[in-house]
C-alpha cells in the first residue's frame, strides 16, 4: 500500500491506496495469481495530497476522485479476501503496521491481521544477506525487470509476487507460511522469537509481554 507519511511520524500515517494480489498453490510448488484488488482511499486529516506524496509515490488528487474514505475500503478489501483461511504477506513489515496504524485512527477491529508473512526476509535469508534489501535491490539481484512504477501500490504487489515465486521453495523451511495473531502490535513492538535465539537479550522477550 502507499500512505502519506509525515516526517518523524511514521505511525501517524494515512493509507491512500491498497493493493493485493490473491496468490494460490499450483501444480509445481510455486503460486499463481488469481486476482487483484486495488482501490485508493480518501484520507480524513488533510485537504488534498500532499506534493511531495505525488512526487514519491505517482498519485495525485485526480486518483482520489470517487474514493472512499478507509472504512469502506476496508470492508470492501476483506470481502474480497473472503472467509477461507488466508496468509497476508508483504514486502517488510511496514504494510501490516499502516493498516494496525489506520484500523486504531478509525476504531475498527484488528482481528483480522493475522498470519502474517514478511517476503522481504524471506528474500534476506535466501540470499544469506546480512541487512535488508529494499524491493528494487532484490529486482535487480534476481535480474528480473521491474514492472509499473515503483512506489505504486499495485506495481509493487505484483513485483513481490514475483519475487516470492523466483525465490520459494516449498520443502525448505525458511518459506513455512506463518500463523501468527499480530493484529494490534505495531513492529516497535514486536520481538521475533526465531531472530533472538540465539540471543542473550532473548530472556528479556517475557518482560514486554
């Protein structure tokens, strides 16, 4: 998704746009596509979009003509996730903190962030990296051409998509779809059990909880 950030305020920032792409299992252990959502969303606490948003991210006040406010975006994105049982990935963590950042400013329930999966340290692990890896970088290591404009939420979707197939491998263990309850905690907030086991700080998890 795509988001006016304001500077030193992450957690303040209000979604513009969504984009998903419903991934499912095929016939040789990879995934494939079958749909997309996309809606952008009319933000509450400014006018009109800010300069500097178009400028990062390609959208402009035009885009916003008809849009909902999140509210119904939101509704309208979980019926089309439907009822089965489904995994939420993302390139980082930073998607999955906007929407618990969205759903709080407007009282909405947080039940439905769960299962989460971060692609980008999928990808760090794949390729043994020691830092993380912004989505143009693992493009670019994975020579794989980059499509639509970076920073457009869609374009973006599509190209972890395809990321995710280039580097999944279903029988290694380091691509174990998670199931996780964290609808609620921004990734502040968080300690990883599997990244701190081997770490002596790894006692102090318990205290925060």
């Amino acid at each position: 998704m795509e988001a006016i950030v304001r500077r030193g305020h992450m957690y303040n920032a209000e979604i513009i746009e969504i984009a998903a792409l419903r991934a499912v299992p095929d016939e040789n252990g990879k995934w494939k596509d079958a749909g997309h959502f996309h809606a952008y969303v009319r933000p509450q606490d400014v006018t009109s979009i800010p300069v500097v948003t178009t400028r990062f991210t390609g959208i402009t006040e035009a885009d916003m003509a008809g849009a909902k406010r999140f509210p119904e975006v939101l509704q309208s994105f979980l019926e089309w996730i439907g009822e089965d049982e489904y995994y939420l990935c993302s390139w980082s963590l930073s998607d999955r903190d906007y929407f618990i950042s969205d759903c709080r400013r407007h009282g909405l329930s947080l039940d439905w962030i769960c299962n989460y999966n971060d692609i980008q340290k999928w990808f760090g692990r794949k390729l043994h990296l020691n830092q993380r890896s912004s989505l143009q970088n693992a493009l670019e290591l994975l020579q794989l051409a980059p499509e639509g404009q970076a920073h457009n939420a869609l374009a973006d979707t599509v190209n972890t998509f395809r990321i995710l197939n280039a580097i999944y491998d279903r029988d290694n263990p380091v691509f174990r779809l998670e199931q996780n309850d964290c609808s609620g905690r921004l990734k502040t907030e968080v300690v990883y059990e599997e990244e701190f086991r081997n770490n002596p700080f790894a006692k102090l998890q318990g205290l925060f909880e």
